[in-house]
C-alpha cells in the first residue's frame, strides 16, 4: 500500500519529531540534567509512528520502555511538551515527575504508560482489552514489546488467553535485535520472533518495521480485525536501535559495520527519498517541515528547563485512593 | 436481618450482592464459573450472569493481570487464587502493578480489584497449599490485606473490599470456610483500616487475626477462669495496621500477646512489636510474646503439620508468662 502524499508527509513529520525529541532527550541526559537512565528510540521511529497513525484516542495503548515515540505521538499536541517535561522530573510533567521516562501516561489518550518491569503490561493489556469486549465496543487495546519481552512468561499467558478468549489485543513486537547485550537469536530458537503466535492461532507475521507504509498496513488490518471482533494480532517490526541500551551505554557487543548497515535503513531517510522521488515534494516543503519540528521542540526543551521541580513533600501523595500515609 | 449461615455462604453472598448492585463486578479464576470455585465459594454465579463469570486457564499473572487492565478502565474485577500460595507465579502484577497504578496515575484511575486469596493451613496438604502469605506483602505500599475471622466479617469486609478503589488481598483462611454465625441478610459494609476489639479486657491484649481468633477467645475465658482479663483486637484489615487500636489497648493493659499462624519471622506479630517497642514502650510490663508457626515449610504429615502449627497450649503459657513477668 503506498500512502498518499498528505498522508506521507503527516508521517513523516511525525517520525522526524521524534527524532528530535530523543536527540534532544539525549542531549540533557548525558549533560546530567536530566536524572536516571534513559532508553531512546531513535532508528525506530517508523514502528512507533506508524502504529499510533492508525489508532484512535480512545484505544489502549501500552508503549514499551523505549517508547517515547508513541508516547509523544499519542498525547495531545498541547501536551507533548509535559512529555518531556516529565523527563526531565518537571512538576509540569504529564506525571507531575513520579514516573519519568519508564512511565510516562496520559489517560487522556488512553496512553497507559509503560510499567518497568518487561512482560507485565503484556498481561495487564489483557484487562483494557477485555474491557471492550465486557462493554461491547470497538477500542482496541496496543501493547508494545521488544524482541527482549518475549523470554518472560507472561507473553505465553498473555498470548493463550487474548487468543482463546478473541480479545481485541494487537502485540506490536519491535524486534530491535538486542536485549541490552544478547541479540535475540542467542536467546530464542527462532529464525522470526513472530513464529510465536502461530502455537497460539494468533495471525502473526514479520514486517519491516522501518518501512512506515508497511507498518500503517499492516497494522491497520490487525486494527480491523480485532474491531471486528477476531481477536489478537501479533506484529513482528524489524528494526534497530542507533544508541546503546541506554543513554550511555557504548554498545561494544555489536559487531562492526552493523549499525552503518542498519543507518542505511534509516526510516526517516526512506520516507524522505519516496516524498521527493514519488510524489514531487521539493526540499523547501521538506525544510518547512524540519523547522517547524525544530520550533516544536525548542518550545518542550524551554518548557522543560524552565519548569519547577515537585515539591519532595508531595512525594507521599496517591500512594492510596482513600488514606494518607505518613511524611517527614 | 440476620441469619445463622457459614463463612463460605457469606462470601458467596457479597459477591452475588454487589454483582446485581453494579455491573461494572464480574468474576474471574481458574474453576470459579461453571464449577462455583474449588471450595465453592463463586457457586451459583456463573448461572446466574454467565457473561460476568470467567473460567481461566492456569495463569494466575493473566488472571492479575487482566483485573489491573479492566480495573483502570472502571470495571471491578474479583479474581480467585485458589490458593494464596499461588501469588508467588502473579507477585509482579500485584506488587509492581496494582500496588503502583494510583500512585502513577495520581489518583486518576486505580487497580480496583479484589483478589480472593484461600490461606492458610491444617488440611494436610503440605508447604504449597498451607501457607500463610501476608508477611510476604505486608511491606508493599498501596497495597491492602483483608482478613475476615467470622462469617459477618467475611460478608462485610468483601464488599467494602470490592467497593474500595485500592487493590485488596482478600484472604480466607480455609478452616473458617465452614464456621456458622449470624450475618445480615441485607448488604453491609464493614470499614477496612479498623481493627476489632472484640473483646474488653484489662491485664493482658491478644492481638489475632483470621483462624487465630478462635485460640485467643478460648484462652480468654480459660485465663478469665483464673481472675485475668483479656482483651482480643482482631485486626480485620492486616495492611495497613490499625495501630491507634491495638496502641490503645496495649496502652491500658501493659501486655501484649500476638497470635499469627504463619512463621514467627517477619509476620503482623513482629510488625506489631516493633511499633510498640518504638511507640509504647514505657507502657510494657512484659516482653511481648508471640505464638506463631515455626519457621519450617509446611509438613505434610499430620503429626508434623500439628507440631509446626502454633498450639493453643502456647497462648495460655504466653498468657501466664506476661502475667508473671
């Protein structure tokens, strides 16, 4: 399917907002602002782009924790800016600065964060899910999963169950290669990580998850599916990661030339090639994009830098829905 | 108005009560639907609402997992650990998920759920299906741990527990499941975070939760015999601890004996002393004492289990022991 050029043009600049939020994200992780670690996106851009394009504010979507892209993409434009703000643990933050990167949620858009720990939203998913079904509409829930996911038992649990109960569950596994160090044909038998839903009668297939167009397809029809009532989807997204696990991380166990091989795939690259090559787009309609994407960004980064940081105190707040617990 | 009915009938009857109250209660566990639950607890349901009554298969991180999703969403989720030693195989979605979501959602949306946990030991069925679970999330914020000891109790606290918007651990101790006493017919709430005093004493404070009610109600009449006083709290929610009720028993009486069935390290019994030893000490006349399970597995054999369980014989001598200190 090839996308038309207002549509392509939409993706684009969404992909290419991403990259420069991580750019950007990486930046003040590295110069200490920002605390903690982080897990950027970048060379991924198309997978998450590409997925949150086809769904609707009221479906559920559980990004990973290297989401930032389908986080940002999913908020309201008003609101991306607390996005980052929330990284940079910013009372403004969409979290007012509890989760930082790894949690990063807005109800609003039915972003329901990612959890920390691999494999558990994989399971909790089946509940936003199962939702629809009990209260007969037609919100499809997201998860977002890495190659790295996939070892924990709870994808098994998660896979029967969506499976036999025909729950409107789209797995969107962004096989990056690498869990942190170990590739994932070390650690999983498979030539493809999508072979997995096969033993679960999950419709299942591998794609290139740098190609936006091919992730809009196909992802579109697994959205019509589970709409429809036929149950899960499994979505294998070949990519790769540019950094290390995390900011910082030099990657040494990649083996040479890899990450050139795979900066040649780059989706922002690709997509910017079909605009111009396809459908005519000049480098200036290109530039217009680049700065305002550039305007976009400086405003979250002034935001961010600006914004106050929570009061310590508050730090006891929400632990319960209905009781205080104790400060200093 | 009350009737005379069993602890299990009076489970069955909360749930049945608030699922046609709210349609947003349904059931979920392995065995709960057609089959009523192993120990019959959901009987009857599945008949009645067939699309709110969930059989699953043995994945009790689904089962967990599931209720956190549907419970952000608004729905109110009751599953079943058939028993509560199963938590180990779904910790992660208790601990790092439901116990998390309000506090990450700030307030905005939380793990509403109920999670029926059947606990506890005696019917010889070994160190997999006889534990006593509390310690082990006793220290997980935003989490809450129910544990009824009388049929009202179970009636009362199961549907302020499905109602209450934090994630609870509704435990059952399997011996209780058969026990008889009066429960309203009607529905009822029972505050969580309240303590007990169910019984008014002077000299000595017994402090026992669940199965371990029935020991301190026995020794209280065998010490009264003797022209001692005892007062029992039964702590009815065990996390978080309704400290001001026990402190102010233990305040009047100087004396504190804990009964728990689980191991002696790291129960509600050491969390107790160690508060009171911070908060209380200048009222203590007596070491505290607790009356616990050794800390081994559950054996299987009936003799072994029987030695490794707490004995009544070992309230009485606590009771003594503070008298005499």
């Amino acid at each position: 399917m090839s996308l038309s050029k207002e549509h392509l043009l939409k993706v684009y600049e969404d992909m290419l907002l991403i990259r420069r939020f991580e750019e950007e994200v990486e930046v003040y992780a590295k110069n200490g602002t920002i605390p903690g670690f982080i897990h950027l996106s970048i060379g991924q851009e198309a997978a998450q782009a590409g997925v949150v394009d086809v769904l609707k504010d009221t479906d559920y979507k559980f990004p990973d924790h290297r989401g930032h892209g389908a986080i940002v993409l999913s908020s309201k434009p008003e609101e991306r800016k607390r996005c980052m703000s929330e990284i940079f643990a910013k009372a403004t933050g969409i979290n007012g600065g509890r989760g930082g990167s790894m949690h990063v949620h807005d109800l609003s858009v039915r972003n329901m964060g990612f959890n920390g720990i691999q494999g558990s939203t994989v399971v909790t998913a089946l509940g936003t899910a199962f939702n629809s079904v009990y209260r007969k509409n037609d919100d499809v829930t997201v998860v977002f999963m890495g190659d790295g996911t996939l070892g924990e038992g709870t994808c098994h649990e998660s896979l029967n169950m969506s499976a036999t109960w025909k729950l409107p569950l789209i797995y969107v596994l962004i096989n990056n290669q690498y869990a942190i160090s170990t590739h994932y044909t070390e650690a999983h038998p498979q030539k493809q990580l999508s072979t997995w839903g096969l033993g679960y009668e999950v419709p299942s297939m591998t794609i290139d998850g740098n190609d936006i167009e091919e992730v809009i397809e196909v992802t579109q029809q697994a959205v019509d599916r589970a709409r429809r009532g036929e149950g899960p989807t499994l979505i294998e997204m070949m990519s790769y990661r540019w950094q290390g696990h995390f900011s910082g991380d030099p990657a040494a166990y990649r083996p040479d030339g890899e990450l050139e091989a795979w900066k040649e795939k780059d989706p922002l690259k690709i997509t910017k090639q079909r605009l111009q090559e396809n459908h005519g787009v000049s480098d200036a309609e290109i530039e217009a994009i680049s700065e305002r994407v550039e305007t976009e960004i400086a405003e979250y980064v002034k935001f961010s830098l600006e914004s106050p940081v929570p009061k310590p105190e508050d730090a006891v707040k929400y632990v319960y829905t209905d009781r205080e617990v104790e400060g200093r | 108005m009350a009737r005379t009915i069993s602890f299990s009938k009076a489970l069955n009857e909360a749930m049945m009560q608030e699922m046609e109250r709210d349609d947003s209660v349904f059931i979920l566990g392995e065995d709960v639907a057609k089959m009523g639950g192993d120990f019959g607890i959901t009987s009857g349901i599945w008949d009645r609402w067939p699309d709110r009554a969930f059989d699953t298969a043995l994945s009790e991180s689904a089962i967990t997992g599931l209720s956190c999703g549907a419970s952000v969403c608004g729905l109110r989720p009751v599953a079943e650990l058939m028993f509560a030693d199963f938590i180990t195989v779904c910790y992660d979605q208790l601990v790092n998920n439901a116990a998390k979501l309000n506090y990450m959602y700030q307030g905005e949306a939380s793990a509403q759920m109920v999670v029926r946990a059947v606990t506890g030991g005696g019917i010889r069925c070994a160190y997999h299906h006889s534990q006593c679970i509390e310690p082990w999330l006793m220290n997980i914020p935003g989490l809450v741990i129910v544990a009824p000891a009388t049929p009202y109790e179970a009636k009362g606290l199961l549907v302020a527990s499905i109602r209450n918007n934090n994630p609870v651990v509704f435990l059952e101790h399997k011996h209780l499941y058969n026990v008889k006493g009066e429960v309203p017919e009607e529905l009822y709430e029972i505050p969580l975070y309240e303590a007990h005093v169910a019984r008014e004493g002077a000299d000595i404070t017994i402090v026992a939760a669940m199965s371990m009610l029935k020991f301190a109600h026995k020794a209280a009449d065998e010490m009264a015999a003797k022209g001692v006083s005892v007062e029992i709290i039964n702590p009815r929610t065990i996390f978080p601890l309704d400290k001001e009720t026990i402190k102010k028993s233990v305040a009047k009486t100087g004396r504190l004996v804990v009964v728990q069935e689980g191991p002696k390290v790291m129960g509600y019994g050491a969390e107790i002393g160690a508060m009171l030893g911070e908060e209380l000490f200048e009222y203590l006349k007596a070491p505290i004492k607790r009356v616990t399970s050794l800390d081994t597995p559950v054996p299987f054999a009936p003799g072994m289990e029987d030695y490794v369980l707490p004995h009544y014989e070992d309230v009485i001598t606590a009771c003594n022991e503070v008298m005499a200190y």
